[in-house]
C-alpha cells in the first residue's frame, strides 16, 4: 500500500477504527510509540471480536507493539471525510491515550519509540520560545491571514495568530505601521510583543498550520498564497510528517495531558516506583514543555503531600545524593489536585 499524507486509506469494509497514543518519559523525555517507521501510531479496525471500544485498542497495540498497557482513557472521535471503505462510507476512529512506562527490549520490530518534540518542533519551551515561531512561523501564517475574504477574517485570523503563538502584532523599531501587509512586503525585520504562551493549545497551534497548508497533511499543502518560497529550513520545522491524520491525533494527546496534569495526578502513571523530585520536576517539565520554578513545584508537593521519602538516597556519581521518594497511594490523589495548579515557569 503506497501511502500519502492526507489521502489515503486501505480500503475495507469497516468504518470505525481505533487509535492509541501511548506516551511515555524516559531520559526526561517524552515519547509517543509509533509503528511504520514513526509514520503511524498503533491502530487497527474495530471488528465484531471485541467486546468494547477499549477491548480493541488493547488488542490492536499488543498485536503491532508488544507494549504492555497501563491507564488508557479515550480522547475523541474524528470523521475523516478524506478516507473512505469500498462503500464509499467515511471513516470514523476513536482515539485513546494512554502511560505506560517504555519497553523497548520488548517491542515488535515495527514498533519504535519517538521523542514527541520531532513531531512539533515549536511546542519546545524548555530553552525559551523557539526562534523558529517568530522567524519563519508567524510571518507564513500572517500571509495566510492576507488571504481572508475582507477586513474582518484579517483581524479575526491575526488574533488566532497572537493567541495560539503567544506573539501579538509585528511592531516595526522606525515606524508605526498598523498595516499587517507590511509584514510581507517590507525588507525590515518586524519584533513581536511578547504575550502568554498558553502550553495546552497544541492543537489549535497544528490545526492552523493545515488550515494555512503548511504542513505536508493539508491538501493544499506547499501554500501557493506565499508571498515568498518556504525557507529551505522548513523541511525541519515542521516537524515530522505522519500518515492519516495520525500527527493531529498526538496533538490531541499533548494539549489534554497538558491541560490534565495541572489538576490531575497523571504523571504518576509515568515515573518509576522510587524517584528524586528532580526527576518527577524535570518530567513534568518534558510534558508541559516549559521549565517550572524549583521551590514552587516543591512547595506544592509539600502542601498536596503527594510524594513520601522512602528513606534512601540516590547513588549520585556526582555531587550530594539526592533523596528518593515514591507518591502515596494512602490518600486519594485525585481530590487532592482538583484545585491545584502546576507552579509558574521561571
């Protein structure tokens, strides 16, 4: 089967299909498993066997991966008008998410596992704001935004713009241009005011690159509305390509563990049985994808009493070992976050 990125599907008599965005942190790294080459992520079609939804996603990632399976929770269901069965019926598939703790000795050969940055290169706030997002993606988006019918799509567009990329208008050092074409025609470099960069809009962020065709999944994609060619840099930044709308369903993933873990205990389905609170902080950081600040984030652990010390220490080949600690499971964690939130970046 010769795949493409927007278009194609094995055609069957099915029309549902399950998908699983199993994620994991190793290294302080979050990984998605993938199968194809990282081109797909576990999936497979419903079919009469299964007993349930669930049923047949556990089935489908066992089959493809050999990845044993932890929390799963469902995400949402697509209709992907682009695909269609041999009676000519949409496909409709139900995405799951689920953390687990990686594998790889045990995986099929098809299967591997992906840092989940490769697929959204501008979602990493570790170092600060990507340059990328103020150099080459928010001057392509603006003249996608030239392209509305009138006035109002402009306007409307530039603030979906400022708020999915946390810059606002482009603001030129010499001059007080208001004119957004300025930004396409003028050889000066425009600085952008600084506002809140919102963690958990992955989607809407993905989303408004199909919808201005600047990545491979779209249709329209290379832009033809560009006033100028795709830097030769854009191959990289933006981000690895998937099959189907596979990468939509990660974004998916992303932007509701980045929304759940400020109320949610989830990342504890993620972290080894015993860990030093840099550890539990740094993977936190990995799924958030901006660094927080160390005495809030314990503070927090401490006022929550989330995590016990199990009396030993780290075997640090460098500088004082660390204490180990393990989270409580005396206590219902769930309620004990319902009103928390995670502490500020730095």
């Amino acid at each position: 089967m010769t795949l493409s990125y927007s278009h194609a599907h094995q055609q069957g008599s099915g029309t549902t299909e399950v998908v699983a965005v199993l994620v994991a942190i190793t290294d302080h790294t979050a990984r998605v498993l993938t199968v194809d080459q990282g081109k797909l992520l576990p999936n497979g079609p419903l079919m009469p066997l299964h007993r349930s939804l669930q049923a047949g996603v556990r089935q489908w990632v066992e089959e493809q991966t050999q990845q044993p399976l932890g929390y799963l929770e469902q995400l949402y269901t697509f209709v992907d008008t682009n695909r269609r069965n041999i009676d000519g019926h949409a496909l409709v598939y139900v995405s799951y998410l689920g953390l687990v703790q990686e594998t790889q000795a045990q995986l099929q050969s098809q299967a591997s596992w992906q840092d989940w940055y490769d697929y959204f290169p501008w979602e990493n706030h570790l170092d600060g704001m990507p340059s990328m997002i103020v150099e080459f993606i928010v001057p392509a988006l603006l003249d996608w935004a030239n392209t509305a019918e009138d006035d109002v799509g402009q306007q409307r567009r530039i603030q979906r713009i400022g708020l999915c990329w946390g810059v606002s208008r482009p603001v030129f050092a010499d001059d007080d241009a208001h004119n957004i074409e300025l930004v396409s025609e003028s050889d000066k470099k425009p600085e952008y005011e600084s506002k809140e960069w919102v963690a958990e809009h992955v989607l809407l962020r993905y989303e408004m690159l199909y919808e201005a065709g600047l990545i491979p999944e779209a249709p329209t994609y290379p832009p033809t509305y560009q006033t100028k060619i795709l830097p030769e840099q854009w191959s990289q930044l933006k981000g690895v390509p998937m099959y189907y709308d596979h990468r939509r369903v990660i974004a998916t993933a992303i932007s509701r563990l980045r929304a759940k873990i400020e109320y949610r205990p989830l990342i504890f389905g993620l972290m080894p049985e015993v860990f030093t609170l840099s550890q539990l902080q740094q993977s936190v950081e990995a799924l958030s994808g901006v660094r927080l600040h160390k005495q809030n984030f314990r503070r927090l652990l401490d006022a929550q009493h989330l995590v016990t010390e199990t009396g030993d220490s780290s075997s640090a080949q460098r500088g004082r070992p660390a204490k180990l600690y393990r989270f409580r499971h005396d206590i219902e964690l769930q309620s004990l976050l319902m009103d928390s939130k995670l502490p500020k970046r730095k």
